[in-house]
C-alpha cells in the first residue's frame, strides 16, 4: 500500500518556528501582482533548461529519458521533474513504481512566454519532440554554474519589458490569471494527467494533487503548477496553495483570482525577507501556527488559538493551555 507522507523537502521547511503572517487585502494583491512583473524572467533553472545548458539537471535528465520532460502543443508549458523533490537516478530506474515512494513524485510545469520560447533551443517544434536532435544542432552551449540557483542576471529582461516589446501577457503568478485563461489551465491539466499515466504508471487509484502556491518567492517568479503524487500535504503549505480545479471553477463562474484569495484573509509563508514580495499593509512574524513541536515547553495550539497564545507568550505569563510540557 501507498504511504502517504509529507516530502522531507517540504517537512524542513515546515520546521520554522515562526513564519510570516500576510494579510489579503486588495492592496496587497495588487502590489505582489507589481512586483512581480518587475523580476527578470526565469529563475536560473529554468533559464539553463531553456539555454540547452549540459550542467542543467533538467537537460541531463531529457537526454537520458526524453519522455520525462513534456511540453505543451504550443510551447506555453513544459513539465520537468522537480529536481529536489525526486531522486533521478531510482527516477529513471524505477520510473513506473516511483509514485508508490514514501513521499511520492513531484513535477512541475513551468509557463513559457512566446518571447522565451523563440529565443531557446526549443524553438523548434522538432527538437520539443525529439530533444536527442539538441545535440546534433548546437555545438555551443552557455555554460552556467549554479544549476539549482534561482538568481537572475542582469542582461535577463524584466517581465514587464518582455509584456511591453511581444505585447503578449507573461504569466508571473496566480494573480495575472483570468477568465481568458480557462481554456489553457484545462489543456494545462489535461496534459498534466496524461503524462502522469503515460509515463509513471499513475492511475484513478493514486492520490493526484494540482495546484499553485498562492504568494511566491521573488526568486520563483514565473506561474508553475506544482503536480504531487502520492504525497501528503502538510497544512502549511496547503493553506498557501490554490488548487487548479478551484481557480478554473472560479474564474468559469466569474470570480477574480483577488476575490478568491481575498476571501482566504491571511496567507502564512516561509520566505525570507530579502526575497519577498513587500506588503502596503503589513506582514508581521508569529510562530508556526501549524509547528507541532515545543517554545517554552508548550506545544503551539491550533491556529484558531493563535492570538490568545502570542499574547499569553510575549507577556511572559505562564500559558494556560490545554498542552502537555515536553519532557
């Protein structure tokens, strides 16, 4: 039987034990949405993938086994393997039980802008479906570093400034999302799904979770999906998600991304100051409401009790708290 676990990768972060409490309000949303478009492009990952880069995990990954990566009929998205989230040489091994790992299969499927598109060597309709023909077309590659960084250069454009010189929309989060979109995140989703049973083995028995994170890192900027089998997700995270199925029922029945997000009030997040989106109205760090381990001895309460336990904790008054002391 399937154990379904929280990723070790997502556990870690979880083990804060405070986290960054935002508040949703229409001014918020807005100046995240600014922000943004005011990153340069992709993350380095992605940017090496695209590049043809042969230190890329991603590329290393498509030249051994091409049916790993999958792009979109047009080139808008392509679907990778999360690299920190799988262990690619037991991928590749046993790429049709990974699923059942404690922890399951995590991929991603990263939107991409015409503009990139052109200027990758995926260019090509035919190298997309026949990736082995990269190396028979490109005897030079930029050779980069870092290929698990999220750093952008200098000489990468801005999102705003590739929107303004393709005058096509770039995708940098949920929140440039519309009613417009329904019929791309529903290709999006399909895509997705058969991938999922085409290439590892998934099936109506497997517990499938399709969804985006809700506030992101500057450093992350660029919408992508986040495809998770077989994996538990831990409250944290799930509170700072949105799911596919959710925004595509939203927008078809004439709601806005802000009035979904809007009617969640408070999103909590991990991300550390100088690569975070700032806030008009405030963003305050608590403790972990969702941490199940001790400060001062106490077990932190459920979220609902949150309030009452800050105050009770920075008055420095013994917690009356239905918790047992750690020993």
């Amino acid at each position: 039987m399937t154990k379904y676990a929280v990723h070790n990768v997502v556990l870690e972060h979880s083990k804060s034990p405070f986290l960054y409490k935002m508040d949703i309000t229409e001014k918020n949303l807005d100046l995240l949405k600014q922000q943004y478009h005011e990153v340069r492009g992709h993350p380095a990952f992605i940017r090496e993938f695209l590049a043809g880069n042969p230190s890329s995990n991603a590329i290393r990954m498509l030249l051994n086994n091409p049916d790993f990566v999958t792009w979109g009929d047009d080139g808008s998205f392509v679907i990778i393997p999360n690299s920190p989230y799988i262990e690619r040489d037991e991928l590749e091994t046993n790429t049709k039980h990974y699923k059942d790992k404690t922890g399951g299969l995590a991929l991603n499927a990263w939107f991409i802008h015409p503009k990139q598109l052109e200027e990758s060597i995926f260019s090509n309709p035919e190298i997309r479906k026949n990736p082995k023909l990269i190396q028979q077309h490109y005897s030079y590659v930029p050779s980069l570093e870092k290929t698990y960084d999220v750093e952008r250069l200098d000489n990468q454009k801005r999102i705003r400034q590739l929107e303004e010189e393709s005058g096509v929309r770039y995708l940098s989060s949920v929140f440039d999302l519309t009613r417009e979109d329904v019929p791309w995140l529903k290709k999006l989703k399909a895509t997705a799904m058969e991938n999922l049973q085409k290439e590892y083995g998934v099936t109506a028995d497997d517990k499938v979770d399709l969804f985006f994170h809700s506030v992101i890192s500057l450093g992350t900027t660029t919408l992508h999906l986040h495809i998770r089998v077989n994996q538990q997700i831990s409250p944290m995270e799930k509170q700072g998600s949105i799911g596919l199925d959710e925004i595509i029922g939203g927008l078809e029945n004439g709601k806005t991304i802000n009035e979904m997000m809007l009617e969640r009030g408070v999103v909590y997040h991990g991300i550390k100051p100088d690569n975070c989106p700032k806030t008009k109205e405030g963003t305050v760090r608590v403790p972990n409401p969702f941490l199940q381990k001790s400060i001062r001895g106490f077990e932190i309460p459920i979220i609902s009790d949150l309030h009452s336990f800050v105050d009770k904790l920075f008055n420095n008054s013994a917690p009356n708290l239905q918790a047992v002391p750690t020993r």
